[in-house]
C-alpha cells in the first residue's frame, strides 16, 4: 500500500525540527561552558542550564522569583532561526510540493520540542512558561523551515499569500524603507560604539572574565548589538527607549540612572539635553517612507490617486513592520528597576505607521510627476527639416 502524499513533508518537518533543536542545543550547551569555564556542579544541571539558554535565546523568557527575563534577545534569535534553516536545507534535498505545509508541521513540532523542554526544566525558584516557548518555538520554526527551503531551492516566489499585482509592488515597496532605517540606526550605534571604546574597555576590564567567559562575554555582547539597534530605531521614530524606571533617551536627550556593567552600554549617550541638530534625525522615518513610494513600481498609466494610495500603504506597511520588531525589543532583563526595559510597546508602531505613510504618499506622487516628465519627448526639429551640421563636423551626406 503506497504512502500518503502527505507522508513526505511530514518525515522531512519532523526529522528538521529535531535535528535543528539538537544543534540549538549543543550550541548553548558550548556557550554555557565558556561562561561557567566547564561543566558546573553536575552535568544533569548543565544540561539543564543549557536548555533554558536555548529557550531564552528563543523568546521563551525565564522567571527565578527575584529575577525576570521576558525581553526577546534578537540576536540569540536569529540564530535559531538560522539553524533551523541550516537544518531544512540539509534535510528537505527535494522541493516540497506544499511548503506552507512543511513550514507549518516544522513549526509544529519544534514548538512542541520547545514546550516539552520547557516543561522538564522547571524546577525550584526557576520556572519558564511552557506555553510562551512554544509561541517562540513555533514562530523560529516556521521561520527557520521557510528560509531553509529558499536557500536550498530558490523556491522564494512560491510563498506570495496573494496574486494581485498592485499588493505585490506595495509590498516590495515597503523593504527599502524598512531596511534604510535599519541601516540609519546601525550607523549611529557604530558611530556611538567607536567614541565610547574607551569605556567599553574599562568595562570589560573591571568585570575580568577571563579566557572563556570573555569568549561568552564578547559574544553575549555581539548577539545584543540587534536589540540596542532596535531601541535606537525607536528614538529616531520618536518614542525613545528607557534602560530602567524613570529613564529615557529620545532625540531630545537621555535621562539615565545607574547602567547595568554591561560593556555594550557604554555606547550610551551622556546623560543630558542633545545638541539642536539631533532632531534633524527625526526626518529618517519619513524619508524612509518616501523611498518606499519611490521605488514603488506600476504600470506606466496608474493614475496619481492610486500610485499615492500604494505609496502610503507601502510607507505604513514599513512603519508597522519596524513597530513589531521595536516592540520585540521590549522586556524585563533584572530584578527591580530593570523590569521595565525597552521602548513603549505600541507608541513606536503608530507614530511609525503614520509617518511612514504620509512620506510614501509624497514619494510616490514625487515619483509619479518626475516620471511623466521624463517620458516626454524632447524637443527636435520638424519632420522633414534636415538637421543643421555642428561647426566642427564635417560635410557628409546626411
């Protein structure tokens, strides 16, 4: 009797989810070596260190009574997302007839990988949510599967949720945008980080943690630099970011307390009012936008009422897509004053969305005018007129 159909995304989601969350795994079971300079009292509790490690690095979150871990380590993320599509590509040799299918069945499965592992580390004062894991769980799955699947078989056109055209330029429209203020925010974490490598350097020497934990610290330190980039996208939107209770840095200036020893903050601005020129960065989001209705592409005899209407949603899709990742930048990391890190959850993806919109609109109407400009044709002589010669060019038939 033959097999389903369905049967092979089933054994390929499955055999994916399982190896990627091994590899997890033993990645932050060697991240959790360096930084204890070997296995700790036991090994049942290494390996137990070692799985929370992977579902804090997930989104899963941690909670010990007297400290809480909610925030998403984006850096941390992005790694598990990446080793699951590391994974799909060496498993899923074959395209898959149903990818969303297959993504979803990964996600599945690694999501409950996730919640088992969950459920099995709890103990004493130190508790995760099994339910949270498997959200994040599924979400890095799903993720993973889908990119492994692209890069193995360039199968990226496949996995368009719709056919009409005009949603499909909005939606390309909309990446230049969220990538130009992405690309803002890490010049001026760059910019911060190089003036500030003196203290960043004192920093590390006064926490002396020696050969393997400065091996765990500085890459702690690098998978963290997507988190400080994503607060710092929130200042240029407007809303700011704190680092504690009663804290807060936006364009106007910072307002800082006590900072965590953390060599990464010493890229933090000196507390203070900013110089006037500061708010000139405020302008990014809404250029940002009005390339997103720049690069907008529709047929040449789109009306301006349409193009400008498709540039705005392309702006608004950009904001909203930087609110949700600003908003994943948003948690608890210490006990006390640390519990509230982070930017506002919602004020960064309105002010975002709003701003973003109202500058592709521009850009496309910007666009569309120069556009029409352009494909005029220049002014010549009359048909039958013969073309006066240049001084310089010498007599010849034509």
């Amino acid at each position: 009797m033959p097999a389903p159909a369905e049967s092979s995304y089933l054994r390929a989601a499955f055999l994916t989810a399982l190896v990627a969350a091994l590899i997890s795994w033993a990645v932050a079971a060697l991240f959790v070596l360096l930084a204890q300079g070997g296995i700790g009292a036991s090994l049942i509790s290494t390996v137990r260190v070692s799985v929370r490690t992977w579902l804090v690095a997930m989104g899963g979150g941690i909670d010990s009574g007297t400290v809480v871990f909610e925030l998403v380590p984006l850096g941390a993320t992005l790694v598990c997302i990446a080793l699951v599509a590391r994974s799909a590509r060496w498993i899923v040799v074959e395209p898959q007839e149903d990818l969303a299918a297959f993504a979803a069945s990964t996600a599945g499965a690694y999501g409950i990988f996730a919640a088992i592992a969950s459920a099995l580390t709890n103990s004493g004062d130190v508790e995760g949510s099994a339910v949270r894991a498997a959200c994040a769980g599924f979400v890095v799955g799903g993720l993973g599967a889908a990119w492994g699947s692209v890069m193995r078989h360039g199968d990226a056109e496949r996995w368009w949720f719709t056919t009409p055209e005009n949603v499909r330029a909005t939606i390309r429209a909309a990446l230049p945008g969220v990538v130009a203020v992405l690309l803002a925010a890490t010049v001026v974490v760059a910019v911060l980080l190089i003036a500030s490598m003196t203290q960043a350097g004192d920093l590390w020497a006064a926490l002396d943690p020696g050969a393997g934990g400065g091996v765990a610290l500085g890459v702690g330190s690098l998978l963290a630099v997507p988190t400080v980039i994503l607060w710092t996208v929130s200042a240029l939107i407007g809303p700011g970011f704190a680092l504690g209770t009663d804290t807060s840095v936006d364009l106007t200036g910072a307002q800082l307390g006590q900072v965590p020893g953390f060599p990464l903050f010493a890229a933090l601005p000196t507390p203070g009012e900013f110089p006037g020129w500061v708010f000139v960065l405020g302008l990014v989001p809404v250029l940002a936008g009005m390339l997103c209705g720049w690069r907008l592409r529709t047929p040449d005899d789109t009306g301006v009422g349409l193009r400008t209407v498709m540039g705005a949603a392309a702006g608004a899709l950009a904001g909203l897509v930087l609110g949700v990742l600003v908003a994943l930048s948003h948690g608890a990391i210490g006990p006390g004053r640390m519990a509230d890190v982070g930017p506002p959850l919602l004020t960064p993806l309105l002010v975002a969305t709003g701003s973003m919109a109202v500058g592709g609109a521009f850009g496309a109407a910007l666009a569309h005018y120069r556009g029409g400009r352009a494909s005029r044709p220049s002014d010549t002589s009359a048909p039958g007129r013969s073309r006066l010669r240049k001084w310089h060019q010498s007599p010849s038939v034509d």
